[in-house]
C-alpha cells in the first residue's frame, strides 16, 4: 500500500503590522520570577553603576637617544626604526648587486639625457671581469661562474663605481673629466649625485662590516635607550630584541644606576583629558541587546573543559558572563615616549567617583602581583617602573626574506667538541648556498693514512687512518681557558684540515660572516661557553623591510638569535685501523 505524506508547516500570521507586542517579551509572572531571583542569591548584589566618563591625567616624556653599551649617545632620528638603528650592517658586495648597482645607474644617465656613447664609456671603466674558463670549471660556485660569464663584458660593475665617486668626492670620477661634450658631463655629473642618493638610502652601507651593536662573543645585539624619566631626570633601558628581532614594549628593561651624561633632557609634558569609556568587544562574547542574534563563529559554550583546568574554565567565564562589564578608555601616546599615569578617575551615573589605583602598586614579591605591559628594572625581578615605553619599534610590521646565512652551534658528546655548523652562507650572488651542498661540491678530502704491516701475499691486512674526514661546513670551537681559577672558557673557531690533492695541507676556514667579525677587540674570535648550551644555539642573517610611519620604506640586514635543535653529531673519529677488504 503506498504511503501518504503529510507536510505541516507552523508559522506566524500576523494581524497588523504593529509588532510592538512581539518586541515587547512581556511577562506573564512577575512574580515567579522575583522568587528565582531571591533563591539565586541576586538581591544581594550591589547596586553598581555604570561609568559616564573618565578623566585621565599623566605625564609623557621623550626618549632622547640611543647608544652602543660603552659608546656615546647618538641621537635617534623620527624617521626611522630602532630595528635599524641597532641592528643594520653591511651589505655585501656581490656580483648580483655588483650588476644591479650598475644597471640603476644606467637607468639614471638615461633619465638625465646621456647616450648611448656615455654608458659605454662608464661600463669600459669600471666593467664586471671575466676569468679564464679553466678558472670558471674549478669554482665550487657555480652559480656565480654561470651568472660571471653571462655579465662579464656587458654589465657595468655599480659597486666600484659607488666606490670610486666616494673616493673622488667632492669631484667626480673618471670617466666624467674625459668626457668631451659639456652636456654629457652635466648628464653624467647628475646621474652620480642621484646614484649616491639613492645607494645610500636604499643601502646606507656596502661591504662586511658588522652592525656596531653586534656583540660578536653573546651572539647578541648589545644596545641602550637613553629617556627622560616622567619624574625627571635621565634614565637608561637596555634593549634585547626578541626571537624575531623586534624592539617592542618587553624588549627593555630599566638598567639602574646607568647614566647618560652625555644625552641631554627632554622636556616632560602633562596631559589631561576627559573621554568615554567604551565597552570591550571580542569575538564570540554575548551581545547586550535582548532581541539580537548572536554570531557563531566562536561558540564558548561547547567548550567542555576538564574539572581540573581552572585556567580554562576561569576563562569562560569571563566571557560568558563577566565579559560585557569590562570598558576601555582610549588614550593616544606618541611613538618614542614614556607615558606615567598619575591619575585615573571613573564618574558613574549615580553620580559618583573611583579612583583607580596601579594593579601593581601593593608592595611584594614578583609571582604575587598582576601587571601587564610593565618595563621590569634589571637584575631585580622583585621591581618594576612606573611607566610604559613605546619604542620606536617597527614590531609586527617587519617583513623577512629568507635566511641568508643559518650558522648552528652545538654540542658532540662522542666527539667530546662542540660545533659551528654553516647550515646555510651567501654565494657569489647574495643567495643561500646550502652547506652540504656547498662541502660536497669540491673533490671530497682524501683523509691522512698510514698502511702498516704487510701480509704474505704483499698486501697490508690493515690501515692506519689519523680521523675521519668531516664535511667542510662544520667548524670545530676549541674551548681555552680564560681564567683557569674561576674556571672560565670560551671557544675559539678553530679549522680542520683537508688535502685536495698530493701532499698539501689546507685549513678549513668559515665562509660566512658570523664565524668572521670584523669588529673584534682581541686577535681571536672567542665566544662565551655558556652561549652554546646543550639545546644547542641558532644564529641567521635575514634581510628585512618595513614601512615607518610616514610612509618611508626601510631595508637592512639583521642577525636573528635563537634556540637551536639539540646535540648533533659531526662523526669525528680518531686513530682508527680500518681492514683492507
């Protein structure tokens, strides 16, 4: 027998068009509901009134400078970043920026006029050189030697140009004085002045010179803010960029008893203002409207936490039920100050006054008060500022290319060493030039042996090997004493030895700049012992740009520091007797 389906359908059929009634959600037992209210607890609550407005009075003070620790204050330009500030350095000058240096000020002596005779007279003076084929196929780098022969006799090489007008300066380089037509040498003079303009705010610096705040012994960037206290007086912060490389609002600390005699002091002004307060708004909180529909994108109800994780639960109720009486009350702080809140006062409705005190105020230890966004006073965690530092800080608006150089120090318990390995370094053309691919690029190095014994037949039953060959980009650190009675070690970059071919005997030397500071105050590079941890310590240079608040674009090079991944092992052997097979 088939069957039949019946569909029914509930919906409203409004008599007029009025729905004041609907909107109204009037209640039918008052009564009941007072009862639910009483046995609930709700007549005890206080009458608390909501906040009308708030008056805020603080102080603002300037940050004056900054400075390498030991070195003189410099002072700190509005238009730029910290980030770059400290921890810029040199680009270097390879083939790849070497063309394109050269390119951009072509593109130049057209722009002022030149022909086509001018260009060609810049590139025979300061042309890229080619070497000899046989000198291409034995380079390891062969990326360089492929881009060498395509550049090399048509390109102009810009870096030695760059570095030839800053030698001749204020005059202008060969081949501007031999150049016959007057117009051609005002083309070509312009075409330079532009050129050095725009080299030195795109690049600021070509060459290998570390960044000048670059503790090469910490692995760390070592700088101080120099500020004017809203109290007054001078002040001193320590700045440690965090694991991205950013100066934001923890990277300081408030250094005690530095002083800054050199750095003058800004002018403190105070600030007073009324504003309104706003309510907190999040995702996924209740909304205040009776008669409102509620996004489910973020549903905190169906969180089921454990009846152990009070954090969570905690949480959730916050923003279930408490979430709609929290406010916010706007303030504006200018980039680069110090800000002190002296007063905050909270006018309710009913006509009364709060005033909210610091959360951080009471007196104790560390672990026992709430603060948030705090400047911490060094070596005493028990102590705190009373004011917030926003620095001039491009934060999370840093954009980083890929490492250029990725150097990992770690520990080898077979090997009894510890190690610096070139995970990554810059080849001929400014990119990543991975290390193993780079060890194994050569003839692999023929390790020292020494065949002893020999068998009836004229054969050696074994051989004597001297250590195991290890790939090129591990560089050993040798630890050396310090202070032998406090028992303090660095280590020192030492080099292996390799053999290609005969009976010479070459030092394997680091091919990146982190192993190689420029700026070093004794004759050996030492690093810290403690710097290189079992956890193992990861260094990188990434190139970085950001937009400033006025719409400038900046480009630097940094060197990040971070964790690295544990103790590895280099396979180092020694005084082994392998069987002839």
């Amino acid at each position: 027998m088939a069957s039949i389906t019946w569909w029914n359908r509930l919906e409203p059929r409004p008599r007029s068009t009025d729905i004041t009634d609907a909107l109204a959600a009037r209640v039918r037992d008052p009564l009941w509901m007072l009862s639910r209210q009483w046995q609930l607890g709700e007549f005890q609550g206080e009458d608390a009134a909501s906040p009308a407005y708030v008056q805020v009075s603080a102080r603002l003070a300037p940050v004056v400078g900054w400075r390498v620790e030991g070195q003189p204050t410099q002072p700190l330009p509005a238009g730029v970043p910290l980030e770059e500030l400290v921890e810029t350095e040199a680009f270097g000058d390879d083939l790849a920026l070497r063309v394109e240096l050269g390119q951009t000020f072509e593109e130049l002596l057209a722009r002022e006029g030149a022909g086509a005779a001018v260009a060609a007279a810049f590139r025979a003076a300061y042309p890229i050189a080619l070497d000899t084929e046989a000198v291409l196929a034995s380079m390891a780098d062969q990326d360089a030697a492929r881009f060498q022969r395509v550049c090399a006799g048509r390109a102009l090489d810009g870096v030695a140009l760059y570095q030839a007008a800053y030698a001749a300066s204020p005059a202008a380089p060969e081949p501007v004085p031999s150049l016959a037509d007057p117009a051609d040498r005002a083309a070509a003079t312009a075409a330079l002045a532009a050129f050095d303009a725009w080299v030195r705010d795109v690049f600021d610096e070509i060459g290998l010179a570390d960044a000048p705040a670059w503790r090469a012994e910490r692995l760390e960037y070592g700088a101080e803010v120099v500020v004017t206290e809203p109290t007054g007086g001078t002040g001193v912060l320590a700045a440690t960029p965090g694991r991205d490389g950013d100066f934001d609002w923890y990277a300081f600390d408030e250094r005690p008893g530095a002083t800054a005699a050199d750095a003058g002091v800004g002018a403190v002004t105070t600030v007073s203002h009324s504003t309104l307060p706003m309510h907190v708004r999040f995702r996924g909180m209740p909304n205040h409207r009776f008669w409102d529909f509620e996004s489910g994108q973020m549903d905190f109800g169906a969180i089921e936490p454990d009846t152990r994780d009070l954090g969570k639960l905690i949480v959730i109720d916050f923003m279930l039920v408490h979430g709609n009486d929290w406010f916010l009350v706007p303030f504006e702080q200018p980039v680069g100050t110090l800000c002190r809140v002296d007063s905050l006062v909270v006018h309710d409705v009913f006509g009364g006054s709060t005033l909210v005190e610091r959360a951080d105020a009471v007196p104790g230890a560390s672990g026992e008060r709430w603060t948030m966004f705090s400047t911490a006073v060094e070596n005493d965690p028990s102590a705190l500022a009373d004011y917030f530092h926003l620095p001039h800080s491009a934060a999370a608006t840093l954009e980083r290319g890929p490492a250029l150089e990725d150097v990992r120090f770690l520990r080898d318990q077979m090997a009894n060493m510890a190690w610096a390995v070139e995970h990554a370094t810059e080849n001929g053309v400014g990119e990543p030039w991975q290390g193993h691919e780079r060890a194994f690029s050569g003839a692999p190095a023929a390790a020292p042996v020494v065949t002893t014994g020999v068998t009836a037949g004229g054969t050696p039953p074994v051989r004597y090997q001297i250590q195991t060959p290890v790939p090129e980009n591990w560089i050993p650190l040798v630890p050396v004493a310090v202070d032998p009675a406090a028992g303090e070690i660095a280590l020192e970059p030492g080099a292996m030895v390799r053999t290609p071919g005969g009976d010479v005997l070459e030092l394997v030397v680091p091919h990146g700049r982190v192993l190689r500071p420029t700026a070093l105050t004794t004759t050996s590079y030492r690093i810290r012992e403690e710097e290189v941890p079992r956890t193992g310590t990861r260094v990188t240079r990434v190139a970085c740009r950001t937009r400033w608040t006025d719409g400038s674009t900046h480009l630097w090079i940094a060197r990040r520091k971070g964790t690295g991944a544990g103790e590895g092992s280099s396979g180092l052997r020694f005084d082994l007797a392998v069987r002839v097979t």
